[in-house]
C-alpha cells in the first residue's frame, strides 16, 4: 500500500526520486572503483538510482533493528549480517532490559537476517570491497543504529573508505553515523523534536522482498545492456 503524506513540503516524490537527488549529490565519485551498498528493503530503491548514475556496482548490506520487546516498533540496537552488534546502552539501561533479553532478541534478529542474506544473495558471496569506496545507503536515517551497524560490519572489509549517503537524516542521527564512516552525505539534514523519514516523502509505502531483489535484477539487466 502507498501512502500519500500530509507533510506541507515534501522534498521527496518517492524513493526512486530521493535516489536520484541523493545521486546529484555523489557525482565526485562517478566512474571511481565504487561500490553502492543498499539497506534493504527501503535503501535500494535509493541505491538503484545511485549505483546507475555513478556507473557503480550494487549489493546489499542487510543490518536490522533490534525491537524492544513487547514494542517491536521501537529498537535499542542492530544487527549486520556478519553479526556485528552495535547496542543503544543508555537505551538498554533506562529499559532494565537483562543479558537473556538482549540475547534472545539478538539471535530473533540475527535468524531474520540469514534468511534475508538467503533471498537476497543466495549462494553468491559477499561483493569484494578491499580498496574500493563504499558508498552505504538508506532512505533515510532516525537514529543512525541501523547505519552505524552496517558501516562497522564493511570496515571489516577493508575498504578504501565508506561513505553513508541518506537522502534525509536527523541531526543526531548524523553524529552518531559521522563518528564511524569517512563522509556522511545527506539531501536534507533535519533539526527536529519528533523526525520521521516517511515525512519527506510525497508517496511512502513499505517496500517488499520482491520489489527489493526487482531493484538488483534491474540493475543488473541495465548494466548488462549497457555493456553490450
């Protein structure tokens, strides 16, 4: 379903626009030894529109919240599917959430992420990143825990350097993510008491499996043809 936000001013149409406006903004590494790295599912849309207009390639990097139990709308880390744990402690704290909770909820998500890893990459290995610019996408950023996930798990990769490109981020989101990616590149960076990213798009809607994996078979259909 795709919802028409009531938001007065929208920057955004929808994703494929936020991606191609974000890509506006990452022209200085056009035709590099680049690889785009999407966040499913809502990132490749964005990702797509990215990779095309810089002549990159494109994969995924699967890192998922880790819901509060009881309030799974809400999380107090993620998770990368390397396994990389990044935790919100003062989150964690204030929540008395206990070492079995933490675990259980963890290894939840961690068994959702091996499936994802399943659908989306199947036998295929993880794409080689050593000496290359990542750039990590999203469609948007809130509380960066998500980003700052999949960012520690590519450093392991040994890039050249990571950039975190959002089409919209919130402002703490931004210093968080800024402490552990080289470049942080936003379209809009918002300094706002209650952020949601579905604000700044016209047209949002929750983005499935399937659309997500038509995103890379795109892609690759395009970048195939373009070759030829």
């Amino acid at each position: 379903m795709v919802y028409r936000q009531a938001n007065r001013d929208p920057i955004f149409e929808n994703r494929f626009d936020a991606g191609k406006q974000l890509a506006e903004k990452l022209s200085a590494y056009k035709n590099e030894a680049t690889i785009v790295l999407a966040i499913p599912n809502g990132g490749l849309p964005i990702g797509l529109q990215v990779a095309l207009a810089l002549g990159a390639e494109l994969d995924v990097v699967i890192s998922r919240k880790i819901p509060i139990p009881l309030r799974p709308e809400g999380g107090f880390g993620a998770v990368a599917d390397d396994g990389t744990t990044i935790l919100n402690h003062d989150l964690v704290r204030d929540l008395k959430l206990t070492p079995s909770q933490i675990n259980y909820q963890v290894a939840g998500v961690r068994n959702e992420i091996q499936k994802r890893s399943i659908f989306y990459r199947g036998t295929r290995p993880l794409s080689v990143v050593t000496g290359k610019t990542v750039i990590i996408v999203d469609d948007g950023l809130a509380s960066g825990y998500t980003m700052m996930a999949a960012v520690e798990s590519v450093r392991r990769r040994r890039p050249a350097r990571i950039i975190v490109a959002v089409p919209v981020a919130s402002e703490m989101a931004v210093r968080k993510v800024e402490k552990v990616a080289d470049r942080i590149v936003t379209v809009e960076t918002a300094l706002a008491p209650k952020f949601y990213v579905s604000y700044y798009y016209r047209y949002w809607n929750t983005v499935s499996d399937d659309e997500g994996l038509k995103c890379l078979k795109e892609w690759e259909m395009r970048r195939f043809k373009n070759k030829g």
